[in-house]
C-alpha cells in the first residue's frame, strides 16, 4: 500500500492500481480528491468536507463513489444518485478494493458552549492505517499506522501523546497539521517521539512512502 499525505488531514492511499482518498478539504489541494475510485468523509467541517473538491473528483470520473456520514451525504447526495453511501459506527464495507470499518460517532469537544456534531474514523485493510477525523477515538484493534490529528483547536499536547499511548500503533503520522508553524515543529516531534511510546513521523504534503 503507498501512502501519500496531502495537505492537512487529507490523506491519498493506493493499492493494485486503485486509490483511496480520505478527507479532501477545503485545506488541501484543489485536486487532491481527483483520481480518487472511491473517498472518505469523517465529518462535515470544511477542513475536511469541500463540496467543491468532491464535485470535481466526482464529474472526473463518473465510476467514484463517497462513503461519509448523514450529515455530509444530506449535502451531496442529490447531485450524484447511487454514489453516495451513508456509513456510522459498526459499519463495515469495501471501496476501490479497500475493506473499512466505520469507528466513532462524535467530534471532540472543541468548547463546552459550542454542540458536538458527528465524526466517523475509518480502519482500513483490518488496521494498516488508522484516520480518526476530529477525534481521539481508539478503535480498539491492532493499529499498524495511526493518521494522528497533531494540533487543532480542540486539542492540547498532552491529550495528543495520550492518545498515541492508548491506540500504541507501530507508526504515527502527523495529520490536522496546516495549523502547525514550522516553528512549532520540532517541539511536537520531540515530545510526541518521546513519550508516545511509537515511532512518529511527519511526510510533507505530496510526499509517499510505502506501508
């Protein structure tokens, strides 16, 4: 499986000449769900959810499908009948070759004041990768490669360091990152590699690597 990081929480897998493309929002690239067979949608924020990026990978080719929650789906499904499939925790299915379980129900409390929406994590191929959405949900499986949401308005270092410790992936990788200056990262490689209790790892967007 080749993984490539888009920018922000949006991630590109491939496997036997088919992709995978998890979260393209309005963060990532204008393209980055472009040449997708079949995409991801953990919640409806547009850092994750961009209605344009999903038309576009949609109309290019007209065989893609989406796999999101209620929320997201209520928003695109009219324009694409048959290929959008509403999925929530416990689900299970196969896109573009790829077997995914659906993990999760709510996003993290951002702020006490503002309501919790929906957010679903997907597990796929049985645990090789791991790409909770805006939460610290653990699947409670075997994770090869957690997707690890490092820096976001509702979350702090120590909860990021716990969480690793709790899913103990083999991998961590850095996602929810277009936040996170340059200047900020060593600080966050340091102690997140230090006390996660995982090997943890960052790929510039439009950089790969093999799993």
């Amino acid at each position: 499986m080749k993984l490539t990081k888009k920018s922000h929480s949006c991630v590109r897998l491939e496997k036997d000449g088919r992709t995978l493309v998890i979260d393209p929002g309005g963060f990532s690239e204008e393209d980055a769900a472009v040449g997708a067979d079949a995409i991801l949608v953990t919640h409806e924020h547009p850092d994750h959810f961009d209605e344009g990026r999903l038309r576009a990978a949609m109309e290019a080719d007209p065989a893609a499908e989406i796999w999101t929650l209620r929320s997201v789906a209520e928003k695109i499904s009219a324009a694409f009948p048959g290929r959008v499939h509403t999925v929530g925790h416990g689900d299970t299915f196969t896109a573009a070759g790829f077997d995914v379980q659906v993990h999760g129900e709510l996003h993290a409390v951002i702020h006490p004041d503002i309501a919790r929406i929906t957010n679903v994590g997907y597990l796929v191929d049985g645990g090789r990768v791991f790409h909770p959405g805006d939460a610290l949900t653990v699947p409670g499986r075997t994770v090869e490669t957690l997707m690890l949401p490092v820096m976001a308005p509702w979350s702090k270092i120590s909860e990021v360091i716990d969480y690793v410790r709790e899913v103990k992936p083999q991998r961590a990788y850095d996602i929810h990152d277009a936040l996170l200056t340059d200047l900020a990262r060593p600080i966050y490689d340091r102690q997140i590699g230090a006390l996660g209790g995982s090997e943890h790892l960052r790929l510039a967007p439009g950089q790969s690597t093999a799993l």
